[in-house]
C-alpha cells in the first residue's frame, strides 16, 4: 500500500504513520511544516498546505489510498475571523478535486463525534444521528460540512469513509488530557452536572488502527462501509469525571471537588463566550456553552456499526492505555 497522510507530524497522524510503517508500507506525509522525526521513522514528507491545490498534485499522485487526518482543530472561533473553513472545507474539496483527477482511488477522513453535537444526551447513539443544527461552535460546524463532502464524493472514481474517534488520549497528546490536568492540578476544573456523564473515550493506538481497518475494508465505492461515516471509541464508555479522577490519582493530585450545575455552567460560559466575540481579548475564552455540554453530557455510541463493516476492534484495552498514559504524563511532567 502506498499511503499518504495529511497531518501526518501531529498526534493522532504520526501514530498513524508509525503503524503504516510497522506494517511495511511506503507512507507520504503532507504538512504544512517540516517533521525530521517523522522523516527519521522511513516516511517521505512533503510540504504542502491543503489551501494550495497546485502543490497538492504532485503531493497526491502515485498513491493508492489518502489518511486525511489534517485539520484546524479548537473548541472556539470566530466565524469568518479564522481559517477552521478554509483549511476544513475547502482544503478537503480541494483535495477531494486533486484526488478524482491524479486517479487516487481511496479515501479515509477523520472527522470528530462533535458533528452530531452535545446538545442533548446520546446514549449507545446510532450511526445515523443527524448533524447538529445549529452548531455550537465552529469547528464541528466546518467538521460536518467538510464531512458531508466527503461523503457525497463515493463514487465509481472515488470511495471514501470517515471516522468519528471521540476523545483521543494517550502517549503524545498535546490537547486533551494534558489540558485537563493542568486546570485540575490548577484548581480550575470544576465537576459540570451530577457527575455521572457517561463517555466514549479513544486511546490513540486504536484510533490509528481504526484507520487502517477503514482503508482495508474500503474495497471500492459498493464495500459497505463506503460512503458512510462511523463513531469510534475503545467499546466501552467511561464515566467523565471518574476517569479524569483516575488519571489525577496516578500523578499524585487530589481528585476534582469543585462541583457546577449545567444550567449556571451554561449561563457563564454564554457570558465568557459574548465577551470573547465582542471584546479584545486575549487567547481563547476557559469555558463555552460547547465545552459545558461537552463536559456535562452523555456522549457515547454503538460500536456494532464500526465492528462490522470496518472489522474494527480495540487492540489495546483500557487499564493497558490508562497506564502507559499516565506513565507518559508522569515523564512530561
């Protein structure tokens, strides 16, 4: 197989590419920056920004499936004050375009649970689960757009599939767990809700090899999986705060004990997330009505789906990536 993957230098990509690698396959990364480790490991880089179709011809051609896995990434924006849709939706069009033309004939997209929103509680949630209307922030909102794309591109010349990891975690994170251990070492990670939010959660060696079970089941644009967009997770749902506390344990730091209910959570982050839009403020506001949900809310899903037509499973089981995980924060530290 050779395989390209765009985004390839971060978290989730460069694991990717490690297990390309391991599996003996010739692997391209597209970024923006240069990665000499990633280059060290055997892959080829190529510099390219997804907003340059030109130089993501030549990037592209001579491949026989594209890992998208690129992204602006956040939880907050401004709309038509940033560049979430210029590089989420109209760099994967972009690609798409180069893809049909060079005659790239598979395509795995990596898009986000959040496309369906927190909103309401989702428990086991279905395949089918309709976008969010409206989007509480913009990066699910570009997310979904790019995504439908995606999926209205299946065709005789083109077979895609995306994927949905939710809350990937794991050796190498730069986002998620060392975020909320920060505010929680820091006293500013308050318990949103009863407490009792039921989660999926994703270790990164299975988000990986996730992408690959969709690349080898993508036979064409009739397999079964193509033109479908699938949830992942490690099978089984955690509850939020019980596996935060867990992590915060491992380290040595007492467990979260500040306690907010949803509705005064959601009025504050209304208020934080104004003042952010109308005023110059600096950085990114510490709470919006997204993250409130995203913190207070059931969110997991059925893994039938993603087992059957990807073949997918979790190759590493939760204590297994809950100590190599906190072994990691512990070296970072």
């Amino acid at each position: 197989m050779r395989a390209l993957v765009t985004g390839g230098g971060g978290f989730l990509g460069r694991r990717l590419v490690e297990l390309l690698l391991q599996q003996g396959e010739e692997v391209t990364v597209v970024a923006r920056s240069r990665y000499p480790e990633v280059e060290a490991l055997g892959a080829r880089c190529v510099q390219a920004d997804l907003r340059d179709r030109g130089k993501l011809v030549g990037a592209v051609q001579g491949h026989d499936v594209v890992f998208h896995v690129a992204s602006r990434t956040g939880f907050w924006g401004k709309r038509g004050a940033n560049d979430y849709w210029a590089i989420n939706v109209d760099g994967t069009n972009n690609l798409l375009e180069v893809m049909e033309a060079v005659g790239v004939p598979r395509l795995v997209y990596t898009s986000t649970p959040s496309v369906v929103g927190y909103a309401q509680d989702v428990a086991n949630g279905p395949q089918d689960l309709p976008y969010a209307d409206p989007h509480e922030s913009i990066y699910p909102e570009s997310k979904a757009a790019a995504e439908a794309e995606v999926l209205r591109a299946n065709g005789h010349s083109l077979a895609t599939v995306a994927l949905r990891p939710h809350l990937i975690f794991g050796p190498g994170d730069n986002h998620l767990v060392p975020r909320l251990v920060d505010r929680a070492a820091a006293g500013k990670l308050p318990i949103i809700g009863d407490g009792q939010a039921r989660v999926d959660v994703t270790y990164i060696d299975n988000a990986a090899w996730a992408h690959i079970d969709a690349a080898n089941a993508l036979i064409g644009h009739t397999a079964p999986c193509a033109g479908k967009a699938y949830f992942i997770g490690n099978e089984s749902p955690v509850l939020l705060y019980a596996w935060i506390n867990e992590i915060l344990d491992g380290l040595g730091y007492p467990p979260i004990a500040k306690t907010l209910s949803r509705d005064t959570a959601r009025k504050l982050a209304a208020a934080v997330e104004w003042a952010w839009n109308n005023l110059p403020m600096p950085g990114e506001p510490r709470l919006t009505p997204f993250l409130v949900d995203g913190m207070a809310r059931d969110h997991w899903y059925d893994p039938a789906p993603a087992r059957a037509d990807l073949g997918y499973h979790p190759r590493v089981d939760m204590p297994t990536a809950m100590k190599a995980t906190i072994a990691w924060l512990k070296q970072r530290e």
